[in-house]
C-alpha cells in the first residue's frame, strides 16, 4: 500500500450519539488497517456520554468531525457526506466493526472491475463482547425487493462509487430516518447491479439499544414504503420479469414438489440468467466474476 496513486480514496462516515461504550472499537476498525487514500469523518449528534472525549483522541487522523444535534442519522450523514471527496463512499455507524482487510479488497474490487459500482460483503454479526458469529451469503437483488424479500443487505458491508451516488442524488432522504439505507438500496437498484463479494467486510452488533430493535414495526414500514416506490418507479422490463416471479413463487407454494424449470428448461435457462445475482470470488490471485442462480 506504499503508493497511494494505486489506491482510489474511501471516505467513511460514522454518525455517532451516545455510543461511547462501543465508539472507539468503531473508530480503531477504521484507522487500524492504515489505509493510505482514507477520509474520515464523524459526526456527533451532541452526545452527553465520553463520546467527544474519545473523537478528540483521534482528532488528527480525521478529516472532518463535528458534535452538535442534528435531526437524526439521515440528517447526520448527509452532513457527513457533504464533507466528504472520495471516490468510494460507505458508513459506518458508532455501534458496527470493519475488518482488518476491508479497505484493501474493497479497493482491490473496485480497482479490477472498473464498471462496478455497487459492492457488498457476507452478512456477519458481532455480539455484546465483540465476537463475530453468524456469517452467510445472503445475495439481493432489485427482484428479491420487488417480491418482498428484503432482509437484509447489510448496510455495514456495502460500498458505492461516488458517481453512483450522484447519480442517485447525493443525499440520504431523511423522512426515512429508520431505513435511510433500505431506501437508498432502493434507488441504487434502479441505477446499477449490487455484486456480492465473497469476504466478510462488515459486522452489525447485536445490541438492544439499536433502533432497528426498538423500532421494528415502524423499520418494516419504512423499507416497505420505499419498495412501494421502487415498484412505481422501476423499468416494464423489470416489472414484467417481478410479475412472472410471482407466478412461479405461489406455484412452488402450491406444488413445492415440482421442479418448474425442469418443464421449460430453454425458457427458464434464459428467465434466470437474466435475474441471477452477480458475484466476486477470489481466484488465482484475483477477484474475478461469477454468479449465483436467483432462488424464491
């Protein structure tokens, strides 16, 4: 990592309130793997715990920080983000771990593949003491959305080109401020394909002060209300290829004996190839391209 020219700049932000007792944790999984091309930035919601004590700690390693209220994480993160320069974006919330290799195959599959622009890594879970347990492939795709089967993309684990991000607006719609991720996936799923790569880059903490738990009613409302949206807005093409899924999902429920495809196999060889999840497995020294078939 000695040339810094070899590595696109990532910018991280973490939004951060009243989370001391795991912040630093959060912060030393950022700065410890001394990526080169790094931009970080913190924004503190005003916290009232040692949260302010320990940014100060790290004040001079990062690119931008601030505490004062805010009108919640979109709020947050918008203002982080309009701090921000990189070409590769993600955050990174002050309850959540990175792994010490994150940065490096994050940038290593962005640098190969230069048409991609939307990654995301294994689902994995950390608990209280900061074990990780738990890791899956859980591959999505704007169909699994459009079907209803949306939990959950890991918003830990997932990175975007900037570009992406303009695109799509550059900013988090803070009226969905439980799932200010979900809907942004939402809009992503209109621009461009999500490629899941085989590495875990991301961990979400189980902890009964986050408000996905606190929450959940009103976060299952939100991510549907953006799917709503998503089905409104998404190409025929799409939407066509939605409705036969639909079909064929309560055929499988009806007869789940029957192997559908084996009664079409050209026709559905096809159906699927155009739906299945793409993918990035390492190979022979580099992360080269596959995919994975679309399941119900």
């Amino acid at each position: 990592m000695s040339d810094i020219r070899v590595w696109p700049k990532i910018s991280i932000v973490t939004p951060n309130l009243n989370h001391g007792q795991f912040l630093e944790v959060t912060i030393r999984s950022v700065l410890s793997q001394n990526y080169p091309n790094l931009e970080y930035i913190i924004i503190d919601g005003g916290s009232t715990d040692n949260s302010v004590e320990i940014i100060k700690k790290y004040a001079d390693r990062l690119a931008y920080w601030v505490s004062e209220p805010d009108k919640g994480q979109g709020n947050a993160l918008n203002k982080g983000f309009s701090h921000s320069t990189g070409e590769i974006l993600a955050w990174l919330n002050s309850i959540d771990t990175y792994l010490p290799w994150t940065f490096s195959v994050v940038a290593q599959c962005f640098n190969t593949h230069r048409d991609i622009n939307w990654i995301t890594g294994c689902n994995s879970w950390w608990n209280v003491n900061g074990q990780l347990h738990s890791p899956a492939h859980v591959y999505k795709n704007i169909y699994d959305f459009l079907l209803g089967n949306y939990k959950w993309l890991q918003q830990e684990s997932t990175f975007w080109r900037r570009s992406l991000w303009e695109k799509a607006g550059e900013r988090l719609n803070e009226r969905y401020n439980l799932q200010v991720d979900g809907e942004l996936w939402c809009r992503f799923f209109l621009l461009d394909e999500l490629w899941h790569v085989d590495s875990i880059l991301g961990g979400y903490r189980d902890h009964p002060s986050r408000r996905t738990s606190m929450h959940y009613n009103e976060v299952i409302e939100a991510i549907e209300t953006a799917i709503s949206a998503l089905k409104n807005n998404c190409p025929d093409e799409i939407r066509k290829r939605a409705e036969i899924l639909e079909y064929l999902k309560i055929i499988k429920r009806l007869f789940n004996f029957i192997r559908i495809n084996d009664f079409f196999p050209i026709f559905f060889r096809k159906f699927y190839d155009n739906i299945s999840y793409k993918r990035l497995v390492f190979k022979d020294g580099s992360w080269i391209r596959t995919t994975s078939p679309f399941k119900l």
